[in-house]
C-alpha cells in the first residue's frame, strides 16, 4: 500500500461516523445548552453589521466575521455539495441543511470561549482561540499547544496549496486550449495568485479583513443572485426537486433518474460529513479572527460568529443543493452515479444557457481565493502563539511559497494529509468546549435580552512573554 492509499483510507476513517458523532453530538448539545440560540439568528444578523469602536479589539465585527467567512465558503460550497449529491443522493442536501442549523449553536459556543478567554499581547493586538481557552479556561496549555501545531501546519495545505491548485484547475478547464497553453496559464495564475495574496497579507489581520469586507459580500451576492437566476429557469421542477429532496433524506433510494442509488444511512453520512466540512463549526478556525474583534462582551461576537455557519450552510449550500438537484431532475441525461461531485456540479451548471458556467467559474475562483485569505490568519495566529511574533515574516514567505507549489504540483496526498490534519484539530477544539459548556451557557444567561449591550468589565490579561511564544 503506497502512500497516498495509507492516507486516504485515514482520512475516510476520520470523516466517518467517529468524527459525524463527535461534531454532530456537540451541535445538539450546545443546542440545548445555549437555549436554541438560533433563535436569534436574526438579532445576529443585525448585530454583524453594527460597529463597536469603543470596545476592545482590533477589527470590526463585521471586519471579523467576512474574514470568517473567507475561509469557510469555498470549494465545499459547490464541489462539496455536488459530491454529497453524487455519493448520497439528492436526501443528503437537507441533512448538509439541518447540519448547519445546529452547527450554529457551536460556532456560537466556540466562539464565546475565544473571546472570553482572550488576551493582550505587549503592543496591544488582541490573541485568542482554542489555544487560550485551553489554557486559561482548562489549565491544559499542552492540549493547547497541539491544537496550534495541527491549525499552522494544516492551513498551509487546506488553506494554502490545495485551494491555490483549485484555482489553477478551474481557469485551465474553461481556458487551456492545449498542453502548451496550459502550462503557461499554470506558472502565469501561479504569479498572479502570489502576487495578489501577498498584497492581501503583508498588513496582517487589519489589511485581511479589509479585503475581506469588500471581496466576501461581492462573491456571495453574485453567486446567490445566480443561483436564483438559475432556480427561477427551474421553476417548473422545483415542486419536484424539494420533494425528491426531503423524501430522499428519509428513505432508501434505487438508482435511477440522474441520481445513484443511496440508503438513509449513505445519505445523512455524506451529507453531514460535507455540512460539517463547509461551515467548520467546531473545529475552533473562525474563533481565532473573532478573537480580534471589538466587542463590549462575549455574546455579542458569538452571535455574530454563528451567522458565518447560517450564511455558509444553510443558505449557500441550501441553494446550491437546490440548483444541482434541479439541474438533475429537469436534465435526466445527467448521471450522477459516476460519484464524481466535480464533474456532476459542472453538468448541472453548464445547462443553464449564459449564465451556468460564469457563476460557476467567478464562484469557485472568488471563493477558493478568498480561503487563502482567512486561512492565513488563522494559521499565523497558531504560529505566533507557537513561536513568538518573530515567525510572522516566515509564515508568510511559507505561505506564498505554498501557493505557487500548490499551483503547479499534484496535491491528492497534500490534500489527504491536510483533511487529516483538519479533522483532529476539531477534537482539541470540542473538548475545550464541552468542558466549559457551563461556562458558556453562563455567559449566554448572562448578556440576554436587554443586557446584550452591557460591558463586560473583566481584565483582559497582558501576556508578556507573546513575542516570545510557547517555545
């Protein structure tokens, strides 16, 4: 067994039911715990574009939540979704969609740790996540330091290479006429990406979330607005297509009809395994940008937080769903019995005259571009806590170093690595949020209702020695 065939059968185990339980199991705990916070997804929703100047922190909460964003919707949300249809049937689309419904309470929980427990560095920036929740909140800074060595290195392949690759593939698909114009289109994309992300960064979480505020909200209404435009030349299906959808998700299906045949386990395990992927709720990523945000108390960021899962899963993936779906039922010369979510999204999208191709394209490069950007903070963060302010100049240089690697290599063992890797930071991540659950659903009891604006009047400590870092 070569390799890439040891990693790959580690990740199918990692992303099975172990880690579907593990994530799934929180979202419903945290759930109850927090008194279904979804319910104010809307107060959310109105708070993510309020401005707290006054209030400690390093960027606005909007600033935060697009630059969390950037890093979560991505491939997952169209590639992910049409490989979730290919392996599971059109039922995994609503169990991506209840998926996201309860990953929000996480992203809230995890989110409320990240702030609560964060702290100073010397010259002021705000430094939270995973890492100090762990270590001031449980005393485990060993569990800690694991986390940040899984987050740094794991970003640099799913944050960093693999979608740098993605870009690359997509413009050599729609523009390579032959093999010297692709490897010419390669090494040219490759620069540009460089160059792009290079700019993107070179200011640090400030300049990310900037680009972030103006790139996030474009590439979303676009590819929304599209997939409407799509769903609106659907409409004579659409009856047929939520139908197939919710009956799909709850019983057994025969192969047939553009779709392969599925059972209800087949269709809830890959649709919650891809739910669970898009949004990360849970794996601890979005809380280390949230950390930095200006917020008077640890609620009001949290709620802003778990927008990011609502808009990733249960509208972005919903609508994607719903397109494919669609797409499939309207065309039946469609097959997505292949398994090959890839090549299923592209059929679907292609049969919309004008439009399916271009919001196809502009989605995948937009969104896999953005990734780039907030994975790179996250797994800075993870660096500095790691090794002191000093290795920010060698992340970066890693960084852009792994972009332009990733736009010419082969990445199927980087890529299987890095999911790998992806899936046990989340278990660091979960303990540290189940373990102060009670905490959580304090700090929730605590900022309720009218007392949502109140200031939290906790010292935030300074840590003297985060220039240095933990080694």
């Amino acid at each position: 067994m070569n390799l890439n065939s040891i990693t790959e059968t580690i990740d199918k185990l990692l992303w099975g039911w172990p880690q579907i339980i593990l994530l799934l199991g929180t979202h419903l705990f945290m759930s109850f715990r927090t008194g279904f916070i979804q319910k104010d997804i809307f107060k959310a929703i109105r708070l993510s574009v309020k401005k707290d100047p006054d209030a400690p922190g390093d960027v606005s909460q909007f600033g935060a939540l697009t630059t969390a964003l950037a890093s979560t919707v991505g491939t997952a949300n169209i590639i992910g979704v049409g490989t979730a249809i290919a392996l599971g049937g059109p039922g995994a689309v609503l169990w991506i969609w209840f998926t996201g419904l309860f990953g929000i309470a996480t992203k809230y929980a995890e989110t409320i740790i990240a702030i609560k427990y964060r702290v100073r560095s010397e010259d002021g920036t705000m430094l939270g996540g995973a890492m100090y929740a762990l270590d001031r909140g449980l005393n485990m800074k060993w569990l800690g330091i694991i986390f940040a060595i899984l987050a740094s290195v794991c970003g640099l392949g799913i944050g960093c290479s693999v979608p740098a690759n993605a870009v690359v593939s997509i413009i050599k698909t729609n523009f390579a006429s032959d093999e010297s114009s692709a490897k010419t289109i390669t090494y040219v994309t490759a620069v540009i990406l460089c160059t792009l992300v290079g700019v993107a960064i070179i200011g640090g979480v400030k300049s990310i979330t900037k680009v972030s505020e103006k790139l996030v909200p474009f590439m979303a209404i676009f590819y929304v607005l599209g997939c409407l435009t799509i769903l609106v030349l659907n409409a004579d299906v659409m009856g047929e297509t939520i139908y197939t959808i919710v009956s799909s998700a709850f019983t057994a299906r025969a192969a047939g009809g553009g779709f392969i045949g599925s059972t209800i386990t087949t269709a809830c395990r890959y649709g919650i395994a891809r739910g669970l992927f898009s949004n990360e709720s849970g794996m601890g990523s979005a809380p280390l940008v949230a950390a930095a945000a200006q917020t008077r108390n640890p609620k009001r960021q949290a709620l802003v937080s778990m927008t990011g899962t609502f808009w990733d899963t249960v509208v972005v993936c919903l609508m994607t769903g719903l397109v494919l779906v669609s797409c499939i039922i309207k065309h039946p010369f469609i097959d997505s019995t292949s398994g090959n979510g890839s090549e299923l999204t592209s059929q679907a999208f292609s049969t919309i005259p004008v439009v399916g191709n271009p919001i196809l394209v502009v989605g995948l490069i937009t969104f896999t571009f953005s990734t780039m950007l907030g994975w790179y903070y996250y797994g800075e963060r993870c660096a500095v806590y790691l090794f002191g302010e000093k290795v920010i100049l060698v992340y970066k240089i890693i960084w852009i170093s792994g972009i332009f690697i990733g736009s010419i290599a082969e990445l199927k063992i980087i890529w299987n690595i890095a999911d790998i890797l992806n899936g046990l930071m989340t278990i660091p991540n979960i303990i540290a949020v189940l373990l102060l659950s009670n905490i959580i659903a304090a700090e929730t009891r605590k900022y309720a209702g009218e007392h949502i604006d109140d200031k939290d009047e906790s010292v935030i400590p300074v840590i003297n020695n985060s220039r240095k870092g933990v080694f």
